[in-house]
C-alpha cells in the first residue's frame, strides 16, 4: 500500500501537480515517509514545521524514497520554505 502512495506522489510531482511539502504530505503518511526516509518522525514533524532545518542528505533520501529527481524535492522544501516565510511577514 505504501508503494502505491509513493507511486502516486512520484506521478504527481512528475507532472508538476505537487509544488510544496504539504501537498506531497497529503500523499504519504507522515511517519512511515519519514523512517524510509531514514530520520525519526519527530525530527521529521520539526522540519515541516521550519523547513530552513532540512538538509540535502534529508531531502535526498525523501526524493530516493519516491523515485524521483533529487532537485524535484529540493524545489519542493524550497517552495515550502517560501509559503512559510511569507505567512510570516
């Protein structure tokens, strides 16, 4: 069941449907993602909620989970990071 999630989210992203972290963790589960991912779901949960404390070994091994491009997912963090800060200002 966890591969068709990420088949689905690799598909998405593929076709430029997903553009931030959130619309990619509508797919996926949380926690399951974050340990193939290889990082606890608790460190996981903190980079969601500040994605300036992701670094590219952890979104490397997210875009390898997926099967995906590893620049996909940076762009994906880095949209992220952007809707974040501009809630802020």
């Amino acid at each position: 069941m966890l591969e068709n999630k990420y088949l689905t989210a690799k598909q998405l992203l593929l076709s430029g449907k997903i553009k931030t972290l959130s619309e990619l963790l509508a797919i996926v589960d949380k926690t399951p993602f974050s340990r193939h991912a290889k990082t606890t779901p608790e460190r996981f949960n903190k980079m969601i909620e500040n994605p300036a404390l992701f670094r590219m070994g952890d979104i490397y091994n997210m875009a390898q989970v997926i099967g995906v491009d590893d620049k996909l997912l940076v762009d994906l963090v880095h949209n992220e990071y952007v809707k974040r800060r501009r809630r802020r200002h």
